[in-house]
C-alpha cells in the first residue's frame, strides 16, 4: 500500500556503467533526497562504479552515506562558513573534502583547521559561490591540503568558460579541476587538456539519465461510487457528475503535486501550462496519477499520504491493490518503497 519506485536493476546498472565508462574521474553525487532513490543506496551504488570520492550537498548529508558503507573520500559541495559548526567539526577528519568559497573563509579554516583538505570553489556565470577570477592571485593555501580547483557551471555549461578559468587557476596553483555540467565530449576536451587532472561530479544525468528503467506507482486503497452533488473530502466539495472516486497511495508527503517553481520565461510559456490543461474550468487539476493510460483529475487538493481522484461513469477500471502509474520529480519525491526488479 505504497508509493513505490521499481528500478530494473540490470537495466538501470548497466546505464550507470555505461556513463561513468564515458566520463574518466566521475564524481557521483549524493544529495538531498537521493534523487528519488535515498541518499544511502546511492552511497552502495556509486561504491560499485570506479569513483574515488563521493559528493554530498551538505555536512549533515555525511554520516548517511559513510554509515551506508561508502568509506573512500567525500566532498562537501557547500562551501563553509565560519558559524557552520556541523561543517567545521569534519574539517579534522581526513577523508573529507572541504569547499571554501571566499577568501576569507580560506584563511578562517587554514587558521582554525590547519591541514584541512580543501577545493577552492571559483565564480562562474551561475553566480552563486565562488571566488572571483580576479581573486584567484590572492588563494593562499599554505597550512592546507589543497584538492583543487571547483567550478560550478549552469545547466548546459560552456567549455569556454571552464576552459579560461581552469587555466588561470592552475597557472596560481595545480590541482585538480573539478566541474559540472558540461557535455561529456567538452568534459573529455577539458580532460585531455588538463591532462587528467579533472574530475566531473555528476548527478541527474547519472542516476536519472535512463527513466526507462525506472517506474513509479501509487497503489489504489479504496473506489467508491458517488452520485452526482453529492459532498465529498476534506473539503467537501460536490461530486460533479455521477462516478466513481478513487483513492490512491502518495500524496504532499511523498511530494507528489506539490508543484516546484519552473523556468517560465514570458507570458507564452505560461500561457501554454494553463493551456496543457493542468487546470480545469472548475479549477480542478489534473493529477500525475494515470489510469487507462490517461491523467485523472484530483477531486480536491492531496493532503499528506494519498490523494483522491475523480472518473466520471460507473465502469470501474481499476480495482483495490492495483498500482497505478504516477509522474514525479523525483529530486522532490519520497517514496514509501523502493524496488528492485
Ligand atoms: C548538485 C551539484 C552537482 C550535480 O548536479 P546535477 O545537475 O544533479 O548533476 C554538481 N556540482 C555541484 C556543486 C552541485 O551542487
């Protein structure tokens, strides 16, 4: 009774083969909820393909994956602050990788956590942490181990822009430049280039990057007949027609139509979401549950575990206990179970 993620595990395995073959000094990245599939099975996955270290977005994210068994290094991509106590406590140990993002950091973690190892994290167009190139003539790394260069660049990144800022950085100091987001063929450039010296740290692409082999289901709980006016939810509201509702595993728990904010720029984007009919005359939206191969419309809005869907006629299609095929975002979906098959 469950909001389930099944992965053909061969299938799904021989994709995460695949890509690390493609991308030499791959990083995997383990973060947040882990993609859909939690951030401990990530942790036993990535301890299966060739990667020396492992990332996580945060410190708190550290002991998830070591007691899930992952035990060669681990970068934290948040770079430190100086009140972040969870942060400052890893500095001493000696498989983490540390990001510093500001000058001033740099000096406050060589000052309080000398041989500390650290990535020194450099301002790309995404403008979000970074030092800036004309900052990197003032990296000073004496007391600690440096691990390198990080950049960080939008989705679709450029291999310019990688290009002339690992250039200048290792013209300071070598090291390890370590990216994201670019193509695989620019990555590879950038490798030749560099002469080995990058690695790619990689999430999306390599856990999400074959969504056939994976599928998400909601089991059905219960399907009642209602009549036409008839009240019904949280809410109350009148069944619109005579059919049939039905009530179904994941709901705003699981994060499912829980709708994240999209890139929508301008008025037509927008306009063609309303168009695409996510919400109806009545306002009532159309859910990520198919039944018949079609999106059903929610009655009312999900609270917490499951969610109430509305089909109008009495032809039951769907019976208690089956499982009904549901679109998520993974990177915002919990799932009750997660399968292999
Ligand atoms: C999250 C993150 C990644 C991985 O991003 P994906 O788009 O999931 O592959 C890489 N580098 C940094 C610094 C990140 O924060």
């Amino acid at each position: 009774m469950s909001l389930t993620l099944t992965i053909n595990s061969a299938a799904w395995r021989s994709h995460l083969d695949d890509f690390s073959a493609e991308v030499p000094g791959l990083v995997p990245v383990a973060k947040g909820n882990g993609y859909g599939f939690g951030l401990g099975r990530l942790a036993g996955e990535s301890a299966r393909l060739p990667a020396d270290a492992l990332a996580v977005g945060t410190a708190y994210e550290v002991p998830i994956v070591r007691s899930a068994g992952w035990e060669a290094d681990i970068v934290v991509l948040n770079p430190i602050r100086p009140n972040d106590q969870t942060a400052l406590a890893l500095l001493a140990q000696p498989k983490i990788i540390t990001t510093v993002s500001r000058l001033t950091d740099l000096a406050y973690v060589a000052e309080h956590a000398p041989r500390a190892r650290v990535i020194v994290e450099l301002e790309t167009s995404m403008r979000r942490h970074g030092i800036t190139a004309d900052e990197i003539e003032q990296v000073a790394t004496e007391g600690l181990r440096f691990e390198g260069w990080s950049i960080h660049l939008p989705s679709h990144g450029s291999l310019a822009e990688a290009r002339e800022l690992a250039a200048k950085a290792v013209t300071q100091q070598p090291g390890i430049v370590w990216v994201s987001h670019l193509s695989t063929d620019d990555y590879r450039t950038l490798h030749d280039e560099l002469n080995g010296n990058t690695r790619m740290r990689v999430g999306t692409r390599l856990w999400l990057g074959a969504p056939d082999t994976l599928r998400v289901t909601g089991t059905v709980l219960d399907v009642h007949k209602v009549r036409h006016g008839q009240r019904l939810g949280y809410h109350q509201t009148r069944s619109p027609e005579d059919g049939l509702l039905i009530i179904v595993s994941g709901g705003t728990s699981h994060g499912v139509a829980m709708s994240a904010p999209t890139t929508q720029r301008g008025l037509r984007n927008r306009l063609k979401t309303v168009a695409a009919g996510l919400l109806d005359a009545r306002g009532r939206t159309r859910s990520p549950f198919s039944i018949g191969g079609k999106k059903r419309k929610f009655i009312e809005p999900p609270h917490m575990h499951s969610s109430m869907l509305f089909i109008a006629g009495t032809k039951t299609p769907v019976e208690v206990g089956d499982e009904i095929p549901v679109t998520v975002r993974y990177t915002t979906t919990t799932f009750d179970q997660v399968r292999f098959s």
